[in-house]
C-alpha cells in the first residue's frame, strides 16, 4: 500500500489527471445524449454535462494542490470534491431510475412543446413519423407513410433510454473515483513534506 509523502502526491496527481479524462467522457456522453434526443428537454444530462465541466476545473485545483502540498488549496478541492461526488452520485441514480413510461412522457412533452420545423427535421433525421399524433399528420415527411416508416416515439425512446443508461452508469462508477480522491487527500493534506522546513509546517 501506498504509504510515503511522494507515492501519495504522485497518486493525487495521477488521480487528478484520471479526472480531466473522466470529464472529457462525461462532457462527450452528455453531449451525444442531448444532441441524440432532439425533441426533450433533459434536465438530467444538463446535470452531467455541469458535473463534467465543474470536474475539469476542479481536478486542475487538485493538481495545483497536490504538486505545492499548498493546506488551502488542498483543504477547498476536498470539499467541493466531496460535494460534486454527492451531485453527480445523485444525478447518476436519477438517470438510471428513469423508467419508460417516465421517457414516454418527457419525450410525448417534448414534441408537444415543439414547432413544426423541428418537428419534420427530426422525422427526417431519424426517417420516421410521428404518426400517433393526429395534429403532426401534416409534418410527416413526403417519402413516409404511416406504414412505410416506423412511428418516430418508439425511436425516440429507444434513443432516450440509451442517453440515461449510459449517463447514469458513467456517471456512478466515476462517482467512486471522486469519493477515493476525497480520501487519498485528506490522507496526503496530513502527511508532512520531508523536504519542507519542520518549523514551517503547521
């Protein structure tokens, strides 16, 4: 086991980097899941994609910290480090307990809050229609049929569902890795730096 001042600051500082790739993932992830459901408002993939910036910013604080073992800096990056571990575990379980009938509402709300434009721009992308609603009847693209072309909700949910899963189980099992740097920082905040002045440590 790591014990040493320098095995915990060199672990800190790998951590911190695991941190900026793990952002980079979960920015990538929220952006794929808000940009593949077009018609819905999800609050929760805004989450994430929040969870990700504020993890870049924070990991470069982390770094910053375990490279001066500066006791501010380290004490502040524990903190909001825990506080974003309760956000994103929380956010992360709200998305992987969104069942379907709680999808088919967000996205049949969705596409009432819509306009047409919108609306015949994502039949044409996902080559659907949406042909349950007879008020879009009219926004169905040409080349579909309520036969020849598969009713847009079912692909749309599909799609949906795929954004949460895959947001939730990122975003849990990243949750953990925030909640070891909590504690590899407290462990390495308390070790003394053998090259320091012992007078100077407090």
């Amino acid at each position: 086991m790591c014990g040493g001042f320098t095995c915990s600051k060199n672990a800190l500082t790998a951590l911190n980097i695991l941190y900026v790739l793990v952002a980079s993932i979960l920015i990538g992830v929220a952006v794929y899941g808000r940009a593949s459901a077009l018609v819905t408002n999800l609050p929760i993939i805004g989450g994430i994609l929040a969870c990700g910036i504020i993890l870049i910013i924070i990991s470069i604080l982390g770094l910053i910290g375990a490279i001066k073992h500066h006791q501010v800096i380290l004490f502040f990056y524990m903190l909001i480090l825990f506080l974003l571990f309760l956000v994103q575990f929380s956010v992360a379980c709200a998305c992987l307990a969104v069942n379907r009938d709680q999808q088919r509402q967000l996205a049949e709300r969705g596409w009432d809050q819509v306009d047409d434009d919108l609306r015949v721009n994502v039949q044409k992308v996902f080559g659907c229609c949406y042909s349950n609603q007879t008020s879009t009847q009219k926004s169905c693209p040409a080349s579909c049929s309520s036969s020849s072309c598969p009713p847009c909700l079912e692909i749309l949910l599909d799609t949906i569902n795929y954004a949460f899963k895959l947001c939730g189980g990122i975003g849990l099992f990243f949750s953990f890795t925030e909640f070891l740097g909590v504690w590899l920082t407290v462990r390495y905040r308390n070790q003394k730096d053998p090259r320091a002045n012992p007078s100077a440590y407090l």
